[in-house]
C-alpha cells in the first residue's frame, strides 16, 4: 500500500475508554434508581405488616403470597382493573383520532390562524390537570358528568392533545411529500390520503402517542377523585382505599395492590418499547 493510499484512509475509531465506562455505570445508577421502588414494593406486598414495619427494605423472613392471592381472587380487584382499562381503552382511542386528524390538518393544510391555532393548543403543554381542577369541576357538573367515567375520560383527552398533535403533526411533516402530490395526481382526496398512505406509514409515532396516553390515564389519580363518588366506578388508583381504615391502613395489602396494577402498564411499555423509542425520534425534529 502506498503512503497516499495510506494517506487517504480515514482514521479509526478509538475507544473513548473513561468516558464510555463513567457512562455506562451512570445509566446503572439511573436504573437502579427506578427499579429499586418497583422490586421494593413487590417485596414489601410479600410480608405481613409487623416485618414490613420493622424490615422494610429487605427480604421477607416468611412469604406472605397470601397478600397477592386475596387480591385476585376478590371481586374488588377485578372491578377496579375493568374501570382503569375501560377509561384508558376510550381515553386513547379518542386521543389518538382527535390527534391524528387535527395533526394531518395542521401538517398538509394552510388555512387563516392556523399558526395562532396551533399555538394556542400547545399551551395544553405548559399547564397540568391540578391547575384547572376547580373549572374543570364545575364544567363537568354543568355537563351532567359528575359520578360518571366520560367525565373522566373526556378531561384526560383534552389534556393529552397538545402532546399529540405535537408529536403527530412533525412526524406527518416529515413523509415524504412526493406522497402527497403522487396520490393527488391520481385522484386521491385528503381523507383517502390520510386513511391508507398517512395513517399506515405512522405506526411508530401513533404507538408513541397511544403509550403516553395509556400510561398517564392509568395513573390518574386527582380528576377521579373529584369526578367519581360511587365505589363501582373507581379505577384502581382509587381501589387503593378499600384497605385504609380510620385508624389503621393494612400496607402491605396496599402495596401487594400497586404491585399486580402496575403490571398492565410495565407490560405494555416493554411490549412497545421500540416503537416509542423510533416514534419519539421521528417526532422530534422541528418541522
């Protein structure tokens, strides 16, 4: 090989050594951090009430998988579980339709006030639900909703729009848009457009959008609690209760209770994982 040749030869990678290991042992750190809770309360729902006061953060001396069992084997638990699925199930469903359509909206068409539009649905961004819970109250009255899971349902979607639609309209922005002009040449509409060529090709940032929303409607806590009074209509963050006494609270049944309700959420994070990762970088970049 001659010298330019070897001249020419781009120079290899070097390990970056310190920096990858500081790096790594980081992320470690981080996960610890957040599974430590996790294995925790799954150990603390294994014992009885006594060794949760005196060991809390240690393995149980006797098993308690009596905890977990009582739990699923009452009816309670399974009532509970329904009410969250059945709220989350309507909360993305909508979310993602509503989403999805205002973002094809604000991506392909160009209309007065679409800029100040928007802008004033990304202000849902900088305001959380605790904020708006005295309005947001006497509104949902007014409506006839109160004691009922539409409303519930329906303030959680309009809180999870501006995320949406955010996300949504720059992964719209970012197809191609020779799509576009192809299937206008050839006699496609807008709708037709948006149902068989946007639509299929998101997948990625729609599972995004649909995980957030699951996961923050599962973990609603404040707005059932002011929307709901009946029992039967409770989602399991307000299941959490039925083991609160006046005088005692039984915790080790609270936390046998979180472990088995947080389930569904860690499973379908995990099952999705990839496609959050893939639909976050693709609506990511500023359109």
């Amino acid at each position: 090989m001659t010298d330019a040749a070897h001249a020419m030869r781009p120079p290899a990678r070097r390990p970056r050594g310190l920096g990858s290991i500081v790096a790594f042992a980081a992320l470690i750190v981080l996960a610890g951090a957040v599974l430590f809770p996790v294995l925790a309360t799954a150990l603390n729902g294994a014992k009885d009430l006594s060794e949760f006061r005196t060991n809390p953060f240690g393995l149980p001396h006797v098993w308690m998988w009596s905890n977990y069992w009582d739990i699923l084997s009452g009816y309670r638990y399974w009532q509970v579980l329904g009410n969250s699925l059945l709220i989350a199930f309507f909360t993305v469903a909508l979310t993602l339709a509503l989403s999805a359509m205002a973002a094809f909206t604000f991506a392909h068409l160009r209309f007065f006030g679409d800029r100040f539009l928007m802008s004033y649905i990304q202000l849902g961004l900088l305001f959380p639900l605790a904020t708006a819970i005295v309005p947001l109250f006497v509104k949902v009255r007014d409506l006839g909703l109160l004691d009922s899971l539409w409303g519930v349902i329906l303030p959680q979607v309009a809180f999870s729009l501006a995320m949406g639609v955010l996300l949504i309209r720059n992964a719209f922005k970012q197809l191609p848009s020779e799509l576009l002009d192809a299937a206008m040449m050839d006699g496609c509409g807008y709708f037709r457009y948006f149902f068989y060529i946007t639509l299929p090709l998101s997948g990625p940032i729609l599972s995004t959008v649909a995980i957030i929303a699951f996961v923050n409607s599962w973990n609603g806590y404040l707005l059932p609690l002011i929307v709901l009074n009946s029992e039967s209509r409770y989602p399991w963050t307000l299941g959490l209760m039925a083991y609160q006494g006046q005088y005692m609270t039984s915790w080790q049944l609270v936390l046998a209770f979180i472990t088995l309700t947080i389930l569904p959420a860690i499973i379908m994070f995990l099952m999705a994982q990839r496609y959050i990762v893939a639909g976050l970088t693709a609506g990511a970049v500023k359109a």
